[in-house]
DNA sequence: AATCCACTGGAAAATACGGGCC
DNA sequence: GGCCCGTATTTTCCAGTGGATT
C-alpha cells in the first residue's frame, strides 16, 4: 500500500460524517437547542418538525444536537435516549415500533420477533420498556413524509399518543422532512401534536457551501494538495442545484478520487469537471443495477422499441407488447398490463426515461414513452448486466424483431 | 355536440411470505 | 397443523378522460 497523498481523513467528506461545528446554522442549532433544553431537567422537549431542501443539514444538525444531549446528560446523570429512524427505509408501522425498542433495550432483539406479533402487542412492548427504562427519549423520524399518505399513516397518531400512554418516561419527537406541504396530508390531530415547534432549514449560497467544504477539506486533505479554485467551482456547480451541500461534498470527494487514481500531486479544477461526468453516470449506473428483473424487462421493451416510430415516440401498449415477448422468450412470468403501466411510471420518475401522457383523440389516451439516456450509454449498461446482455444477444442470434437500432446493441 | 378509443390511475382483493399462537 | 398478523407485490375491476373523428 502507498501512503496517501491526498487524503487524510476520507470520512470526513462522506454524506454520514457529523462535523463538530456547522457554519451558518448558529440560529438553527441555538433553536434546536433551546427546544430541547427542557430534557436535561427532566421535562419532555415539544416535539419538533423540521423543513428544509435536501443537503441543507437538517439530518446532520439532529444527530449532532443528540450526541451533545446525550453527552450533557451524561455528565449530569441524566436519563436520555435518542433513536434514529430514517422512514424511507423502515416505513412500516411495525418496523418503526422495532426500531425505538431497539435503542432502549438490546435485549429487544431476543423478546420482540421482527414479524408475526399483532402491532397493539408491540406497542405495549414499547411502552413497558419505556416505562422500566424511565428517563427521556428523542426519536427523530428523517423523511417523515414516507409515513404519510400510507395505509399505515395512524402510526404516527399512535406514535404522538404515545406520552399520555408513558407514566415513568417521556417521549418527543423530531420529525424531518423536505417538503413543506406534508402537514396538510397529516390527521390534524397528529398535525397539532407533532408541530408544537417548527425550524426550516434554508438553503446554503455559494460562499456558504465553499466555507463548509473549506471546513471539510482542512479534515480530510493534507495540505496543499487542492487547488483553492477547485472549492470554488465546486460550491458554485452545487450552489446551482438548490443550495445543496451535500451534492459539493460529494463533488469534491469524487473528484480528489479520480485524482488519487491519476496519481496525481494536486487536486485541479480538471478533476471536477470529470467527476461531474462520472456521478452523473454512476447514478444510472446504481439504479440499473439494482432494478428488478421485471423493471429491467419492462426498460429493455423500451429500448427494443426505439426507432420503431420515426418520432421514438412509443405507447403503453406497444410496450407492453415488446414486454410480453421478451417475457415469451427467456421464461419470466409476464405481469398484467396494468402493473407493467406503473413500473413504466416508475422509471419515468427515476429519470430512466420519460413517459408523457397525450390524448390521441380516437386513438385514445396513452403515454408517449421514449428512453431518457443516450444510447451510447444504455449499450454500456445492458452489456454490464447478466439479464439485460442476453436480451440484446439473444433477440439477435433469434432473428425476431431486429431492427437497425437492436444490432447496435450488440 | 356526441362518440369513442386506449389507456390512466384509484381501490379493493388476491397471493405470498415470515412468523407467532394454540 | 390450522389460523392469525403485518407487510409486500400483483391482479382484478372499473370509473374516468382529452381530444380527434364523426
């Protein structure tokens, strides 16, 4: 192994790394902080909701406030627990519960099965441990809007009614989310007892994002091995995206790599404008990759059908068609027309391609549906995958509906 | 103005699966 | 073994619908 040259502590410029100060979130934190105060002496903090575009901090700055809670209550030998849940992941009622038993007893695992007990029962569970436990616990649900809209969306009455149920602990809530608007999809009584304080997180300008990479950098880099002019056009690219620090971070991580591979002394701008090309391909790379085989069939019937109308504007049903062929010929169980509709919306909202709903009059009313990625590009990643390959090899050894468009495939 | 196509997309019901309970 | 829960994925059913055509 060399030595690294470049970097000195990668971690800090990872999407997960908490910094010790957050530049231009003095009031928010100050806020947060305050809201919380009350734990420390025993009181249950207001529950918390907070606002905020992606990369502005929010989940950053409520980790950070609940180690240093728990690092003050500590020293005082107070009771504090916190959790963290990230709804997108766990959006099931059950999984919520789970999640918080967990940080308050490690035994949870071996009392609570992860399925198969009714939901009231896991809620009792909750509560008796809360209650042998005692103290204050800080639950914060990140993108709290996955619990919303759901079937399941009474978890969170359940969850705010939590407190009147405790009588030897207290609970409160801090509920994150992007999109401002979520409340008004919210029971409004559920609405009235999440809400008690809100904080929004405004987005970062450019000079703010290059102070927090200049903060970052000094963690992760040895000395002058970027070029000051690199953070700059870094926080100037993700300043145009909606303030979104993450975005630079991950800009500037990507592009010291690439520099790390050309072995290379310095980290220049050049580096920044590749690696603003590779995230771009990386990310249609991951979900690719990571489609299941029905939406990948689904993506190659649309990719079969490219150029089969001058206009590559092609329909729900001629998809669906393509779709069911390709199904026919490698022995995959085919799915209704109706389902095959969603997934294609589904990747038209991944950015995979892009579905347009016309009304053809007589013909009646469909999507027009045409491939979002350059083809160059999809001859890459078909061949990258073991599924997807033997579509563009087999059509073609097969001779059936080969068009000039299906040879470049291969 | 009426018709009517080829779907869209919501909702309910079916199916499958992991796992407890008796 | 039979039945129940919660969850996830699909299927079934069906009431719309925008606008070219009649």
């Amino acid at each position: 192994m060399k030595k690294e040259r470049i970097f000195k502590n990668r971690e800090a410029l990872s999407t997960t790394f908490i910094p010790s100060y957050f530049p231009h979130r003095d009031n928010e934190i100050k806020g947060f902080a305050n809201i919380l105060k009350p734990a420390l002496y025993g009181a249950r903090p207001s529950n918390i909701l907070i606002y905020g575009q992606t990369g502005t901090g929010k989940t950053a700055v409520a980790k950070f406030i609940c180690e240093q809670i728990i690092e003050k209550a500590g020293n005082e030998n107070k009771q504090i627990h916190t959790a963290y849940i990230n709804c997108k992941q766990t959006n099931t009622p059950y999984g919520v519960l789970t999640n918080i038993g967990k940080t308050y007893s490690s035994e949870w695992d071996t009392i609570v099965p992860n399925a198969g007990w009714r939901i009231d029962k896991v809620y009792e569970a909750l509560k008796q441990k809360a209650d042998d436990n005692g103290g204050i616990a800080i639950v914060i649900l990140d993108e709290i809007d996955a619990l919303v809209n759901k079937k399941g969306d009474d978890i969170l009455y359940h969850l705010t009614g939590l407190n009147s149920d405790l009588s030897n602990s207290k609970i409160s809530f801090i509920g994150i989310s992007n999109d401002s608007k979520f409340t008004t999809w919210l029971d409004p009584r559920v609405k009235s007892r999440l809400g008690e304080e809100s904080l929004t997180f405004a987005p970062y300008n450019a000079i703010q994002i290059e102070e927090i990479l200049s903060q970052r950098a000094q963690i992760a880099f040895h000395d002058n091995v970027v070029d000051p002019m690199v953070l700059t056009y870094c926080a100037s690219k993700a300043a145009q995206q909606h303030g979104d620090a993450r975005k630079a971070l991950d800009l500037l991580r990507i592009s010291a790599e690439l520099a790390e591979r050309d072995d290379c002394e310095i980290v220049t701008v050049k580096y920044v404008n590749k690696a603003q090309n590779i995230m771009e391909i990386d990310q249609v790379r991951s979900i690719v990759s990571t489609l299941p085989i029905q939406y990948k069939a689904t993506l190659a019937g649309v990719v079969l059908n490219q150029g089969k109308r001058k206009d590559g504007h092609q329909t729900t049903g001629e998809v669906y068609s393509t779709y069911m062929q390709i199904c026919k010929h490698f022995s995959l169980d085919s799915l209704s027309q109706r389902r095959v509709g969603h997934i294609i919306s589904e990747l038209d909202m991944q950015g995979m391609i892009n579905a347009k709903i016309v009304s053809l009059g007589r013909q009646g009313r469909t999507k027009f549906i045409s491939m979002a990625i350059d083809q160059n590009q999809i001859d890459e990643l078909f061949a990258e995958d073991a599924f997807l390959s033997d579509i563009s090899i087999e059509l073609t050894k097969s001779g059936n509906y080969i068009s000039s468009t299906q040879l470049r495939l291969i």
